[in-house]
C-alpha cells in the first residue's frame, strides 16, 4: 500500500514507465517523482513536477522500444545514484527510499517484452500481477520475466483478481 511507504519512509520514489497513462505527466513522457509526506491527498491525481523526465513523444512503446527501455533504465539508474542510499547518515537527500514503479497494461507482444526488460533490469523485491477476468489478458504466471536457468526467483508476487472488466478499475 502506497500510504504505508509515505507513513514509513517520508519519501517514495515513482517511476512511470506508462506512456500512454502516466499518473502525474502529460502522456507520452516517462517520469520519475519523488512524492513525500506532504502529499496529503493521493487519491486526486494531478499533474506535478518530476525529478526527472524523458519525452518519448507517443503512447505507445511499440514504435521504439530501444528507445523507451534506455530512458527507464537511465531514470532507475538517477535514481540508484542520486536519491537511493541505504544507511547514508551524513546526506538526508540520500536515505533508504522505496521505489514504485508504474508499468503499462500492455501486456501482450512488445509490451510483454519491454515489462520483462523492466522487471530484468531493474531485479524488483515485490511485484503486483493485477488480473482481469479475461484469462487471455494477463499476464503469464509465476516470474515470467527470468530464464529458466536462473532458478526461483526470491521476488514476492501478489496476485490481485479485478471484479470486473471495467478498465477503470
């Protein structure tokens, strides 16, 4: 729950990697933010400023997916470098700050391709796997994203059935 990061952690890193519906910028960009505790209502979401931002200039990754995967690997690495620090004392702006990470519903062709590149890249500790009631339009099972060879994977999955099939839930 994203209100149990702001209350234990002050700050929360957000990368979007949804050009097509990004929560915080115009569509088309990838942006990284970092919301704090000020931030009182989450619920209304509104335009703000990023971090840092690349335009990728369409809503969708299959026109260059090279293109889009190296400005979400270069906004984790910012990231990794200038705001993530486990037990760095002497810098309050470098602490151990969580990382969410947005990620298209495309979840099919190129777009199961990019995630997995994602998920790959970026190793996460948790992923939320929302379902709809569509088989066909999920996700595969398990840690789809790593190879075979590389074992089981010490990634916790959540698994989030939707009630319907409204794309606004």
């Amino acid at each position: 729950d994203f209100f149990t990061l702001i209350n234990r952690y002050k700050r929360v890193a957000y990368l979007d990697t949804d050009v097509g519906q990004p929560e915080f910028t115009p569509p088309g960009f990838v942006s990284l933010h970092v919301l704090e505790e000020q931030a009182k209502d989450l619920t209304m979401l509104y335009l703000r400023a990023p971090k840092r931002c690349f335009f990728f200039g369409d809503v969708a990754a299959h026109k260059n997916p090279k293109l889009l995967l190296s400005y979400i690997f270069g906004l984790y690495d910012y990231f990794l470098k200038e705001l993530y620090r486990f037990n760095v004392a002497d810098n309050p702006h470098k602490s151990a700050i969580p990382i969410v990470i947005n990620t298209s519903g495309w979840v099919k062709g190129i777009g199961l391709h990019v995630l997995s590149e994602i998920l790959r890249y970026i190793s996460p500790t948790d992923v939320i796997r929302l379902n709809t009631t569509t088989e066909g339009k999920n996700l595969p099972g398990g840690a789809f994203w790593l190879d075979a060879h590389e074992g089981d994977s010490q990634v916790n999955l959540v698994e989030i059935h939707a009630a319907q099939n409204s794309p606004r839930q």
